[in-house]
C-alpha cells in the first residue's frame, strides 16, 4: 500500500471516489445515444470530466465492475479507458471486482485487472472464501488488493457475523487470514518500511480489508485486532456511514484507511436543482467537503 | 433448475464442459495470430468446434469469465459470442463468474449475465460471502445461481471448514442460507413441482451450491443436509475426482448434480500424440466416456 499511502499524503485526503456509472443519474447533456456503444460513450466521458475535476484533491479512485458490464463489451472498454485515463492523471486506480477464483483462473483475473497486459489497476477488491488458493495469484503480482472482511449490507451478518468455536466472528478470521497474507507477500513487493520514514503503526502490508463505514464498532474491532491491515471503507454517505463511524479506522498518524463515497459525489449536481451542466464543480465540492469532514477525525488521531 | 434438469434426462448425461481457452493448449491451427483480437478469434472459434463436437450428448457449458476478461473486451466480446452461439445449440449455459455484490451493483452484475440485454446465459456461478443482499439481485431475475459452498482447491478449508458455535461447519451454513435462498425464490420462476412429473426428491430449487469432486466426504454430508439443493461439482479429472468420489452427490433419479470437466475433455487431443486437427472428435470421446463413466454410478442409485 506504500504508493497509495504516499498519494493519501500528498493530497491530505483519504477520500475514495467510486465510479459507478448510473446513467439515470446522469446529467442530460452527458447523454449520446441508448444504445450499448453510445452509453459506454457517455460513461467515459462522465468519468473523464469527473477525473479532471477532482484528481488534484484525491488519492485513489474505484471503478465498480459490475457498473460497465452490464453493459458488454463497450462497455468493459470504456472501463479499461476509464481506468487509463485515471491513472494518467496521477490516480490510484481500485478495481472493484471482488473477484474470487483459484490457480490458473485466478491467475486469469490478475492477468486482467493487475498486470499492464490487462487494465494495469494498482488494486482489485478479492473475496477471500476461497482460502489462500484464491489470494496468491493476485498477491504474486505485486499489487495490492482489498478481500471482503465485513461488508457495509444490511444482511453482512448472516455469514460474517457467525461465531466460530474459536470465539470469534467469520469477519474477524477472515481479516486475520488477510494479515497472514499480507506479511507474507508484502515485503518486497511493497517495500514499506520504517526506514522509509513511516511510523512502526503505519507500516501497511498488500493486503487490505473491506470494511462497511455502517459497522462502526466492527472497525473498531478490526483495527485492534490487525494493526498492519489497510482498511477499504464503503458505505459512506448513501448508505447512512459518517466521519465520525470511522474515527477508530485511523491510525496515529492519520492513516489506515480509505473511504469510499460513489452517487454522494458523482451525483451531488442532483440536489443543486440545476440542470446538471456543473455536475464535475459541485462533485469537487462534495469530495472537498468529505475530505475535511473525514480530516477532522484523522487529525484528532494524529500524535 | 428445471430446464437444466430436462435437458439432463434428455441427454442422460451430466457431464458439464468447461470451456476454459488455454491458447498454450490450442492446436496450432486454430490460432489466428497473437494479439488480443486475433485471440479472443481464435478462441470462439475453438469453442465453436467444441460446442459443435458435443452438444448432442451433454446437458450444459460453463464458459469460465477469466479466461476471456485476461484478454480484455475484445476477449469479453468472445464470451458473449460463446454464450449466444451454446444456447443456440440448446444448451444450457452456466456463466462462471463467481460475482458478488449487493443491490444496485448486483443488479449490475445481473443485468450482465442473466438478462436478454446482457449476455443471456441461464445460470451465474456466485459468491455468498454478502448473504442474501447479495443472492436476491441474481434470483429475482428468476434464473438460476450456484452459490460457492466446499470448493474443491486445497486451501477451501481454511474458511469453510471452520466450525461455528452451533457445530456446523461454514460450508454447511453457506449450503443451509443457499437452501433457504431457494426455497424463497424458486416456486414461481421454477415452476419445477411433483406435478410435473418429478418425484419428490428431484424437484431442485433455484440456488444450487458448488461443491467439489476433491470432497467426497462433504458431497454426502451436503446431499443429506439440502436434498433439495442442487450441485456444481467441479474437480472432476483434472484436479483428481474420480466417478466413485461423485456417486453421493445423486439421488434415487440419478439426478441432482452436475459434474464439470474442462481440460479433461478440451485438451485430450495432446495425450493422443498428433497435431490436434482432430481435438473436436477427441474431446467428444472424452465426453462419453466420462458421462458412462459417471452413468455408472448414477444407474446404481436409482430406484
């Protein structure tokens, strides 16, 4: 995580934008056509005009896969285009796939997402209930990724939640698991170090957690029980999480977590009444406003 | 899984073809030269001559997403291609994707692969890490889903096999939520009852788990756990399952799993010692021998 933890200070923001196309949502004037070709059109476009207004406040941005493919393979190409484009312009580039799958299949999707063969994304979200068959082959390539601990959902309980006979949760073993994970391919694929100037509490391995901003008190948990474990956190915003949800996320120097907000930022120019044609301004503000609100929180951390 | 079903009695095979293109393993003539493009050619066509070779004596293909997303759209474009050209053959097509993600962004993901704007196939592979946030998107579309529950890698256990305060172990727990995910969804979009003909053990519900050939023991356990709970077997072959580790997994109609091979019959032509012209009629003998093979066991244990 040593890139994404350099552009968090460089920008002073832990803010992650979530491109996530919802064409109803867009602003008329954005709009080219209906058919497949013409929405993967106008899904560029958007994201480009979104990049060039914010990539100057934020670290990292987070396409959502499954937002493209619904539309084919226009709409996978305006994906890896998007994903270009965001890296052009300095970003840290979170493929959000959560995808999962072993051996020569997995080596498939890292081939996709994490190699410069495919999209060349610095990141992809992983869902790790298949055991370290299906964490390997992304770790292997260097990069790093995000596995699902406890996600934001209303029903994130009915697995994670469960109690193993060892006295904790599923969401608790899984972020373990990912702690063993990452010290174990972190070293040299990422280089953090305290030599480097990072604090001991921010020396972060390759393997993240995904943990919903609407399980305040799970965060807590998690970032106690794996200090070294960079946390990916949605649910912010639409989904009902606040800045101070997250405050225990942050280390002592203000790091250990990135935060997601997708339609609050992409969508804000919905609450303006206006016709939409500031959509990239007032996304900007939205990113600004959530930066100081989260910065107030990391601040408070900050020794 | 009615259609499924019928198309199994139909063909009296339960054989399941994974097409998995591994261009290493292509004959030479059939790869039209080795840029993305030229690839994602190359591989529709080996589909098409394997499809062509095989649709008369197997119910179903499952088209795995990685193999085809590592060559970017152009690649994605041969998988959409792939699907249309199986199921007009008349087979039953199960999109290997192990997705997963909640509401909106599942509905995405459905849109995708479950509906006729999106790729069309029958069946998703997914992953219910998220509980039934992330199920109901895929089986409100009234299609079917195989939800991952013992995978057939090594590792699988590390997860699944923990066991939980109530005795049971995770994959247990996953199989019990998929059984009541389908018993919800199944009863209008199925149709599949007593009256139609089935016997009572063989009306299957709509969410279907995957549980591999490597785990013979927990084939048994999740047989008598959710009778009503279909199986994607995968490890069939290749990874080391044999027809006897299956047997458990049939109930007393022969009926209730579908058993997957893919390098097994795609690539038999390299053990015959020629050149692959022929690598179409050679998988189709190996796709007999493993429905007879499989036949075996499935006639011992009907009534």
């Amino acid at each position: 995580m040593k890139e994404l933890i350099e552009k968090i200070k460089q920008k002073n923001s832990v803010v992650l934008v979530g491109l996530d196309p919802f064409i109803d949502s867009f602003p008329k004037h954005i709009i080219k056509g209906d058919d497949k070709a013409e929405i993967a059109e106008s899904i560029l476009e958007f994201n480009k005009q979104i990049i060039d207004s914010v990539y100057d406040i934020i670290p990292a941005v987070k396409p959502q896969a499954a937002f493209y493919e619904q539309f084919g393979w226009q709409g996978v190409r305006a994906l890896e285009e998007t994903v270009r484009y965001a890296k052009q312009k300095g970003l840290y580039v979170i493929l959000d796939g959560k995808r999962n799958d072993i051996s020569s299949t997995a080596a498939g999707y890292a081939k996709a997402f994490l190699s410069d063969y495919g999209m060349d994304a610095d990141c992809l979200t992983v869902n790790g209930y298949l055991g370290t068959d299906g964490i390997k082959p992304f770790t292997d390539t260097g990069r790093d990724i995000f596995v699902l601990a406890k996600t934001s959902n209303p029903s994130s309980g009915e697995l994670q939640d469960r109690l193993l006979d060892s006295g904790e949760t599923v969401y608790e073993a899984m972020a373990k698991l990912c702690d063993k994970w990452g010290v174990a391919g972190a070293s040299e694929a990422d280089g953090a170090s305290e030599a480097d100037g990072f604090s001991e509490a921010a020396v972060y391995h390759n393997v993240g957690i995904v943990v919903g901003a609407t399980y305040p008190e799970q965060i807590a948990r998690l970032r106690a029980l794996v200090p070294k474990v960079f946390f990916l956190i949605p649910g912010y915003g639409a989904q009902g999480g606040k800045a101070e949800d997250i405050a225990a996320a942050f280390d002592s120097d203000g790091l250990g977590a990135l935060v997601n907000s997708s339609r609050g930022i992409l969508y804000a120019w919905k609450k303006t009444g206006g016709n939409g044609e500031d959509f990239a301004e007032v996304a900007r503000a939205e990113a600004i406003k959530m930066r100081d609100d989260i910065n107030d929180y990391r601040n408070s951390k900050i020794c």
